[in-house]
C-alpha cells in the first residue's frame, strides 16, 4: 500500500517532526506531502495531518475543499480539538436589531474559522479519525463524527534519552544549579509569565533553558514581553534564551534538563511533552484533558493549575529533590515504554487496512 502523508504547509513545527517519524517507520510506502499539487490517484490511501491554523494560505485554508474531491480513502489525525476555538472571541448573544448586524460583522470576520468549524462537522472529508484523547473524541463525537470511525491512539514518545548530558550541561547549564527545561515555538498558547514568576518564586537555585524560536511575526511582542518580564523579576542571570534549538542538538538538551515545564493553557496533545517523557525527564504541566489522561495511565506528570506561579514554584522545588526526581525519571521511562513509535505505526497498519477495505 502506497499512502501518501499531507503535512502542515510551515517547515518547522512539531507535526511535521511526528509525521516524519513516522514515515520513517514504512520505508518505501509512505511520501511526505507539504503541499496540494499531487494527483491523489497516486497513492492508495491518503492520511493528512490536521491542525487548521498550519494549512492556511492567508485567509484561506484549501484542504477542506482538496479531500472532498478525493477519489482515495482518508485517514485524518486531528492534532487539536477544543470545545470552543480559543483563538476567536466568543459568537455575540442578544436578540433584536443591533445582535443580527453583529452577528452578520462576527461571521464575516470569523468567516475562515468557521468554515473550519463547518470542515469538522464533515468529518474532515476522512473515512477514518485518529485523535489522541479521548476528550478529543467525546468533543468531535457531540459534534456529529461517528464514534466507531474515531480511534484514540496516544501520542507517541518520539524522544531519546541518548543525549550527552554532560555535553548539554556545559553548552546550557550553570555548574552544580539543576537545569529547567521550557521547549517549543514561542507562542500564545503558553504562558511565559507565569513560568517566569515561578522561577523567580522558587526555593531552589534553578537555571531555565528557555529554548525556543518565533515561527510568526505576530509572535515577536510575545517575545519581547518575555525578555521584559525576566527584567521586571530580576532573574536574568538564571535564564537562558538559546532560541532555535536544531535537532541534532536536542538530545543534548533533553539529557541536560533535571525537569520539563509545559504551560500550555489549551492544548490537545503536545511534541514536547513525548520529547520530555521520552527522554525520561520529569515533567510539570497545567491539568489540561490530556495530562490527566497521561496521569490516568500512569501519573507520570506533576501538575498544577495554569496561572498558579506559587503552585508550580512549589512543583519544581518538589521535582528537584534527588529522591522525588529519580521517582518522576521511572515513571517516565515506563510511560515511554508503553508508548514507542514502533508500537504507534502498527496501530496505523491496521487503521489503513480497515479503512482501504471499507472503502473499496
């Protein structure tokens, strides 16, 4: 079976790093796809990976419409799905005059958004589903897909603890002062201050490797209210801002880090928190749907609620200590077993047969 995998347009994000992964695991049988000026009749089935703010061109978003006029089976992992679009404002309510022109200006103004909305409530044009939760699976199923054409695969633990932790010490790290790790794109779905107030709360003498680079041009206030929040909190010397970090230094990266941090205030699954269980770093998260059900399984993650500096200064004063540490690196190390890409592909194995043979 030859499938072909439609990626996220933009180069660098954590899906297309998954998705190439996972290419890697059907050598010969599986073509990466950053783009829609390919003849589906090429392959026997097509599986896209979907998060709808990284298929934009513009205000537009042209996979709905490159699906449904698919002559192939569908397979879509859906990345993100939330009970209501946090990068919208809320849809106005009233009744009478004044609420019909607003809603006709909401419309218009959202009106890229809601065609996604309207994508979804299609099934995203797909014979099969893949999500990662089953909070994602509840949301899409109250919004019509079939329950028995969604599976809940978890997300897999691509990372490594293969990395020269003293190499990454010496290139990030401040002598003896346990290293704290925060990765990904800059971006509003994290929330810097509060991680930063954290930092500056905490008992421990901790240094954060604030690593990551800005993928939009909206994202640079973000940035430079980073860089003045370290100021107004007096934490300079106990932050560093690597930016970029290339692959082929992550595994240095991850080796160095005593824990990870994920402030995540909405999110469905996350890249960086596989890396950090796959290289069996504790971690510390906000309690979002997906965490507790990584908890559920395992209670590998510490959490706290989001906004709480004074909780999650308490979590990596906690995660710091060599007993409660050590604790954490097991829990990880068993969660990352359970969950290898190896076992990851196979599930697509059968998710693409079931799917090729309903089809045809």
């Amino acid at each position: 079976m030859k499938v072909g995998l439609i990626i996220p347009f933009r180069e660098r994000c954590g899906i297309n790093d998954y998705a190439r992964l996972l290419k890697a695991a059907f050598p010969g049988e599986m073509d990466l796809l950053p783009g829609l000026d390919f003849d589906c009749d090429e392959y026997d089935l097509v599986h896209v990976q979907y998060e709808p703010t990284l298929f934009r061109t513009g205000r537009r978003n042209p996979l709905p419409a490159f699906l449904k006029a698919c002559t192939v089976p569908v397979v879509a992992t859906v990345h993100e799905v939330y009970e209501t679009n946090p990068f919208i404002a809320p849809p106005p309510q009233g009744s009478g005059l004044v609420f019909q022109a607003k809603k006709i200006a909401y419309r218009y103004r959202h009106r890229l958004e809601l065609s996604e909305e309207a994508f979804e409530r299609a099934r995203f044009h797909a014979q099969e589903i893949i999500v990662h939760t089953a909070h994602a699976r509840a949301i899409l199923v109250g919004r019509g897909c079939a329950e028995e054409k969604i599976t809940i695969l978890p997300h897999p633990v691509f990372g490594t603890n293969s990395g020269d932790r003293d190499a990454g010490r010496a290139r990030w790290g401040n002598g003896d002062a346990p290293l704290v790790l925060h990765f990904g794109f800059i971006t509003g779905v994290n929330d810097y201050e509060t991680l930063l107030r954290a930092v500056s709360l905490a008992h421990a003498p901790v240094r954060l490797v604030l690593a990551g680079g800005i993928r939009r041009e909206a994202d640079e206030t973000i940035d430079r209210e980073i860089d003045s929040a370290i100021e107004r909190l007096g934490i300079g010397e106990r932050v560093v801002r690597p930016g970029y970090v290339r692959d082929g230094d992550l595994a240095d990266l991850f080796a160095a880090a005593d824990l990870f941090i994920s402030t995540a205030k909405f999110k469905t699954s996350s890249g960086a928190v596989a890396r950090a269980l796959g290289a069996h770093v504790p971690v510390i998260a906000t309690n979002l749907p997906f965490i507790q059900e990584i908890n559920q399984e395992s209670g590998c993650v510490k959490t706290y609620d989001a906004g709480d500096a004074q909780a999650l200064a308490a979590a990596i004063d906690t995660l710091v200590e060599k007993k409660t540490n050590r604790m954490y690196r097991d829990l990880a190390a068993r969660y990352a077993a359970l969950h290898s890409l190896t076992s990851f592909a196979l599930r697509h194995i059968e998710i693409y047969g079931r799917t090729s043979e309903n089809h045809y």
